[in-house]
C-alpha cells in the first residue's frame, strides 16, 4: 500500500513541477495568468463511509486552477497596444467563428481594416452609426480607402469690430479698395469633391449707430445676386454695451449658390451672431466650417472607454467602433485554449458584455500591454518545495522496496 500512496505523491509532485514549469515559461507571456495545481487526499470508502481507523491512501490532483489577479502594464509606441487596468475580457472571434476572451491586447490592423489580434481572430466591439455607439456587437474596422469629403455648409464667424472705426471713406464697396470697407477676414470652404476655396468676408461699418454690413466673396466672386450695393447681410446690429444684438434675428444668411465647375453648387449658411464691437482692435476669435478634403487614414486612437477613432490626414476623426469587455460569474470556470485565449463554459456561465468602465470593468489603457501576473521569485520557491516533495515520495518508495526486500530474504 505504501507503493501506491508513495506513486500518487510522485505524480502529484510531478503536476506540481509541470504548473510551475510552465508559470516561469510564460512569465514573458502578455495577458497569461499564473496556474495552481491544488490537491486532495484519498481515503478508503465503505459503502457506509470512510473504514476507521485506516491511513489515507495518498494524495490526487484536484485542479489545476488560474490566477487572474492583475500583470504589471508595459508602455510601448503602438496605439493598438492596449491594456484592461482592472476586470474583463476582450472578446475576439476566430477565422473558423469561434468566440474567444483574451487579456493579451497586442492588436493590428489586417488587410481588410479589422483590427484584429496576431492570430487573425477579429476583436469584437460595439458598433457605430451615424457617429454614435449602438448596442450591437461586431467586428471593429477601420476605414483604410479615402475618407469622402464632405462639403461646406455652414461657417460660423466669431470675434470683435473695432467700435472706434469710423465710416469708410469710400462709400461705395469694392473688394479692390482697402478704403471702403472696415475689416475683412478669409477662410477655406470645401465643394462636394473636397476642393478648397476661399471664402473672404468683410464688414462695412455703416452711418447707422451700432450697425454693420456683411458682404461674401467665393473665390474673388461676389455671392450675392443683388450685386455688391445689396450686401448679403445687411444691418448686423449691435447694442449699446457692444453684444450682438438678437431684435430681428439678423446675422445669418444663407448665401447664394456659387456654382463650381464639375462639382455641386456651393451652398453656405453664414453665422457671425457670435461678433462684438467693443473698443479694442478687429479679431476673429474662431472660424469653423463644416467640410473637409477626403483624407488618408493616418493613426489610430484609442480611449480609456475603449472607443476607437480613426484620424484622418485632413484633420477629421471618426469613431469606428468600442471594444466590448466581457465578465463572467466565474473566471476560473474559464476553459484556455492556447495563445492567452479562453472559452467559456459551463462552469464559466454566460459573458455579460459591456463598455470599460461600466458594471465594475477596469478602463482600458492605451500604448500598453499586459505582462503575465508570474512572480518569478515565488515560482522557483515553489519550485524547490515542489522538488523536495517529489524527492521525500520517492525516498518513501524506495524505503518500501527495502521492506520488501527483506521479507522476501527471510528464511
């Protein structure tokens, strides 16, 4: 008897050394988490219990269980390096269409734009429409061909006047002659094909207190139909403290349609409601329009929410996608299938997906991966506890074949 509980001993030991071994082998492993092998001991059963008094017939590999305690975070250079600094999983399909869960954030992206693991299983995300995160989960890609441009519709114009300017000393306006207008200031307008061109903007200070006149150019043509004595924005009026003034609703327009050659017709809604005439020199504080060239994809940005944008070489980002992160009821039910992966299972229970950060998940951490939660100190402890056990077992076996021996000598 002392053969066979001396023999479960060895193989547990032996289990013990093959989890350690493979812990220190994976201590540079992203995303892996430390193993444990746990054990039980065995005892004679009756059909009324455990026979007493009897010796326990040796020991047995219970499980062999995960740590998933936190790794340390590695900074690198790649934006798709990411990291969970807390709980959840990374869900990633597989090419076959399986769904796996990963703590191993080390993405790229494919050929076709997927950002996807080294593997190929595409990362798993919460999709976007119309610029916002709907609730529907699939695969998160990037737009790799040419963003289409978009073109102007509205600009919006916000600064100061000089109130101290007087009336231009020529009276009727010509964009060739500096005196007979106030201040002018220019700015980049986009067609449907993305083409630039400049719209200039001057304001004639006028006769009437407190009241200014707007006129457009595109491209060095007047934009008003009426010919340039009828301004497209007449009477952009302010009040005595120099605010804009809101009686009558003026300093919006929408201005006539420029044609340009191959491409649709400009259309842009002007707003300099955002104006003032204070006493200090002319500004313009912000000059926003809406339309942009097409653009090239030139980096890839990621949240602490996990929102994923793509920034494009036109200075326009677009959100592509959030990655999805999944818990489980229970982690260590978790079945690993190679390469940081796991699957769920029975024991696991169903994922529950959500954002970082919501229902207690950790929030992602961008230009980092994960290390292994490996603590190589302890290991090669538990190494030398491990290797002493193996040795008193086999030292009992070997005591065991002397006993034996000597029965089988006696006369």
């Amino acid at each position: 008897m002392a053969f066979t509980t001396a023999l479960s001993g060895v193989n547990a030991a032996q289990s013990d050394l093959d989890v350690i071994s493979n812990n220190i082998a994976n201590s540079s492993t992203t995303g892996f988490k430390t193993g444990r092998a746990e054990f039980g001991d065995v005892y004679a059963q009756s059909l009324l219990g455990t026979t007493t008094p009897t010796p326990g017939q040796g020991v047995k590999v219970t499980g062999i269980t995960q740590q998933f305690s936190q790794g340390d975070l590695e900074f690198t250079d790649n934006a798709l390096d990411v990291a969970i600094n807390g709980d959840g999983f990374f869900q990633v399909k597989t090419t076959q269409g399986v769904v796996e869960y990963t703590r191993a954030g080390a993405f790229k992206i494919d050929k076709d734009g997927y950002v996807s693991t080294t593997s190929g299983a595409k990362v798993q995300g919460f999709q976007v429409n119309a610029g916002s995160v709907t609730g529907e989960i699939g695969n998160i890609q990037t737009q790799t061909a040419l963003l289409a441009p978009k073109a102007t519709t509205k600009v919006t114009l916000t600064g100061n006047l000089d109130a101290s300017k007087g009336v231009p000393s020529t009276a009727t306006f010509s964009a060739t002659d500096p005196t007979s207008y106030t201040a002018v200031t220019s700015m980049a307008v986009f067609d449907s094909k993305g083409a630039s061109h400049t719209l200039d903007v001057y304001f004639v200070k006028t006769s009437t207190a407190n009241q200014w006149d707007v006129i457009t150019y595109v491209n060095g043509t007047n934009t008003d139909a009426g010919g340039a004595t009828t301004p497209e924005i007449d009477q952009l009026p302010f009040t005595t403290a120099g605010a804009y003034d809101t009686t009558g609703n003026k300093g919006t327009h929408t201005l006539t349609t420029v044609a340009i050659t191959g491409a649709a017709g400009l259309v842009l809604a002007l707003d300099v409601t955002g104006m003032t005439q204070y006493g200090s020199n002319f500004a313009v504080n912000t000059a926003v329009q809406d339309g942009y060239s097409a653009g090239q994809l030139s980096s890839i940005e990621v949240n602490e929410y996990g929102l994923v944008s793509a920034r494009y070489s036109n200075g326009i980002s677009a959100s592509m996608g959030q990655f999805a992160l999944a818990d489980f009821g229970n982690v260590n039910g978790l079945q690993p299938v190679g390469s940081t992966n796991w699957i769920e299972t029975y024991k696991s229970g169903m994922p529950v997906l959500n954002k970082a950060g919501d229902n207690a998940l950790g929030l992602i951490q961008g230009f980092a991966l994960e290390q292994s939660n490996v603590a190589i100190t302890q290991e090669l402890v538990d190494l030398i506890v491990a290797q002493r056990n193996f040795q008193a077992n086999a030292q009992v076996v070997q005591a065991e074949d002397a006993i034996t021996q000597t029965i089988i000598n006696m006369r």
